[in-house]
C-alpha cells in the first residue's frame, strides 16, 4: 500500500497560490518566512522532474499536476528547442495549462528537499492557528479535509529521510527558539547551519563552526533560497559580536587554536560589525583571558619575554581575528611592554659606542649648519624580538624623538657602515621626513653638497 507524506495547515488556501507564479501573502509581513511568491511553483516543478505527482487541497478543492508530452519549438536560428508543458487540474475541471515548462529552475532547485522545504515554509505562514494549526505526518491516504489546505507526497526513501529531519531543517519544530540568532551547535564538529527565519537555508563549506546561526530579513537570499559567504560572515559576525557570552566563547576557542568557520571569517566582512561593538568585544576578551596581551603566533620571542615578566599572553592564531580584537582596543603584547616599541624591539640605555657615534656625527652636522635651534634626539639600542634576521640597524620614532642603534652594529659593521646609520637616523629628526620622503631626501643631497664644498670641490 502507498504512504504519503501528509503537509496540513488550518485555513483553506486560494487556488491560485498553488497555480499562479509570484503569487505571497506572506511578502513583507513581520514573522513571514515567505518573500518572493515563486517557493510553491518552483517547488512543485522540482518534484514532478524527480517523478512524484504531488496532489494538493484546498478544503475540498483538489489540484492535481500533469506533465505533457515533449513539444518543439524553434529559436531564432532554427535550432530545436524541445520543453514539457506543465498543466494543472481543479477537481473535475478541464487541465489549465500553467504557461512553464518542466525544466524552468532546474538549474538551481534540483533536489526534493528544497521542494519539501517550501511546502512545509507555506504551511506554516499560511495557517491561521499559527504552529499550532500545522501537522505534518505520514498517512496511508491523500483525503480532503474541511477548513484546511493539504499537500500530499507519496513516501520514498527521501522524503521520509526530511519528515524524520523536520526538527533539524525547522527551528519551529524543536526547542531551540525562533528568536535566537546565534546559537549552540546542532551536531558538534560541522560546518555551521544557516537557518533564515527558523528556516535552514545553508550549510557553508566543510570547517567546524562554533555556533549555527539563525537570521531573519537582513539574511539576503536569492529566489532559489541560497546565500553569499561574505553576506552571511557580516550578518552573523554583526549578531555574535553584540552577544558577551557567546563572543567569550569564540575568544576561548580562538585562544586554544581551534580553527572554525569563524576563526577564517575574511577581516573585511566583520571588521567594521565588530568595531560598533567594542566595549563588547574588549569586556568579552577580559572575562575570557583574565586580562591577558593580545599576541600572535610570529610573536614568539616577545611573548616569551613578556611571559619572563610575569605577564599574562594569549596568543590568537587567526590573523582576521587578532587584528580586528585588536581595532577594537584590546591590548596587544606591544602595546603592553613599556620596553617594546611598535616594532618589536626591546629598548635599551645607549652604549658608549653609541654615544660616541652620535656626538662624531651630530658635531660634524653643526659644522655644516644643520643642526641650529635644534634639540638633539634622545639615544638608544636596540634588540630585534620578533624577527632576530630583521636587516634593521638604526630606528627613528618621531613620537618619542628618540634614534636608536641596534645592539650589534658595533660588532658586524665597519666604522663607516655604523657613521652612515647613524647619519642616516639623525636626518630623519632634522628633516622630519621618513624614508623616501621628499624633505628627507632634499636633507640628504644639502648636507652632501654642504661637504663637498667645504672639502674645496
């Protein structure tokens, strides 16, 4: 004996919603899953291309589909076009011809379950008891009711595998709450579940995710139900970063390495979300970290010096997350060691040779005139944390006035290798131009022809 998949919702539908394209009363109605009018269409021709005859009631109203013979028809070189014309039957009346063809969105809906999605979506905005008012079961026959609309399926192995799913494809169905935007995992250990109104749209790629999402209107999708990553990157990452205990969540697997669908998010789809969301997002990685410095993994050195320090480092392999944690203010390990500069190098007092470089060649420049009102730079060494092959050898931070030497110079370096370094980081405090910068340059060629003619060229 047939079994049939049994789609029941209080309320007695027009006939027209189930023969007429673009046809919604749920568009533009808060609580609707519906928009576009096109889901009942599409997802009936889905159904009768995988060969299932699906009967519909509308009270006792019966609409049955039927699927005509090939037909030819020409394009405008004379190459054959061949469809199936589609038509529909009301009760015992003449079959009405639907004016589509069989193959029209077989390119994108081309699976039973975004048919069954749509029918079951329409059940639910159409029934006047609310959820209540919708039953959805597996019964032995495809009979009318009075006062309610009903679409019946013959039972296969695939659409009985969706009836047992209900709970898993509709929020609506389960005890996870429709108006939970970011929530736990369904199944732990799978790419993220993207529901759109209670309604699963989406499973995005193949990594882990934290959370499933659950969005409403501001989730775009296109009219056969599918999504844009970055889209669906920005709209979650806007709800998770509103969210303190979730986004502590997040921070905590960040922190021990876990790469997740979040953990890959590209910096440019949730950045500015993130940003509008700061005293969150530093409060959340306080409660996480208890307080720790923002570090990166090619940070190596500098955390082991912070952490011979005592301080507390965590260390976030994912480079969109770490820049925007930090964005959003959370201190970094740069910013939290008063003896590490922005670059990574360790401060240190000045050497002798140091001193004695800079007085050579900072007299050599008052000759010339160039040093006149004024202030000579602060002095300093430095050692490379981060990078021990870094090819710097002198530093100069505007901010702090300050030209600092690294630590080796005066062990690798010749006497006039070390006098040009140091020359060259006096210039940027006089010229007040960094590298390749015109006013530096133009410094650079003055005190050059400066000593040349006082040499007698």
């Amino acid at each position: 004996m047939a079994r049939y998949l049994r789609i029941q919702n209080e309320g007695v539908c027009g006939v027209e919603l189930f023969t007429r394209l673009g046809l919604s009363g749920s568009r533009g109605q808060e609580g609707k899953i519906g928009q576009f009018g096109t889901g009942q269409t599409m997802g009936m021709l889905t159904m009768l291309r995988h060969g299932y005859t699906p009967t519909v009631f509308c009270g006792l109203t019966r609409i049955v589909y039927e699927v005509g013979n090939p037909v030819e028809s020409r394009d405008a070189f004379g190459n054959a076009v061949l469809f199936q014309p589609v038509s529909y039957k009301v009760s015992n009346r003449r079959p009405v011809d639907m004016g589509v063809a069989l193959s029209h969105g077989e390119t994108e809906w081309d699976n039973v379950d975004m048919a069954l999605r749509e029918f079951v979506s329409n059940a639910i905005d159409n029934s006047i008891e609310g959820l209540d008012g919708v039953k959805i079961d597996i019964v032995n026959n495809p009979t009318p009711r009075q006062g309610k609309t009903i679409v019946y399926i013959k039972l296969t192995p695939a659409v009985k595998a969706y009836y047992y799913q209900l709970g898993d494809k509709f929020l609506h169905f389960n005890n996870r709450g429709l108006n939970t935007p970011v929530m736990r995992k369904i199944i732990p250990g799978t790419p993220p579940q993207i529901f759109r109104k209670g309604v699963w749209v989406s499973e995005i790629g193949e990594t882990p995710s934290v959370f499933d999402y659950n969005m409403g209107d501001n989730l775009p999708i296109d009219e056969s139900r599918k999504l844009g990553n970055s889209d669906c990157e920005r709209i979650c990452a806007k709800h998770l970063c509103s969210n303190l205990q979730l986004l502590e969540q997040l921070i905590k697997s960040l922190i021990c390495g876990d790469v997740t669908w979040e953990s890959v998010w590209s910096v440019w789809t949730f950045r500015i979300e993130a940003s509008s969301n700061r005293t969150v997002v530093q409060e959340a990685w306080q409660n996480a970290t208890n307080g720790a410095l923002l570090a990166t993994p090619s940070q190596g050195p500098l955390v082991d010096h912070a952490r011979a320090l005592g301080r507390k480092v965590c260390i976030v392999n994912s480079s969109s997350w770490a820049d925007v944690l930090a964005y959003c203010g959370v201190q970094t390990i740069l910013q939290g060691l008063q003896d590490i500069d922005e670059n990574g190098f360790k401060i240190l007092d000045p050497t002798p040779q140091v001193r004695y470089e800079f007085r050579r060649c900072w007299d050599a420049l008052t000759i010339l005139g160039e040093t006149d009102g004024k202030e000579e730079p602060k002095l300093a060494t430095f050692i490379p944390l981060i990078n021990e092959a870094n090819a710097c050898m002198g530093i100069y931070d505007p901010k702090t006035q300050r030209v600092a030497i690294r630590d080796t110079n005066y062990e690798i370096c010749t006497p006039e290798e070390n006098a040009i370094t140091m020359l060259h980081e006096i210039g940027h405090h006089l010229s007040g131009g960094g590298d390749a910068d015109r006013n530096f340059e133009s410094w650079l060629c003055r005190i050059a022809t400066k000593a040349l003619i006082l040499n007698g060229m």
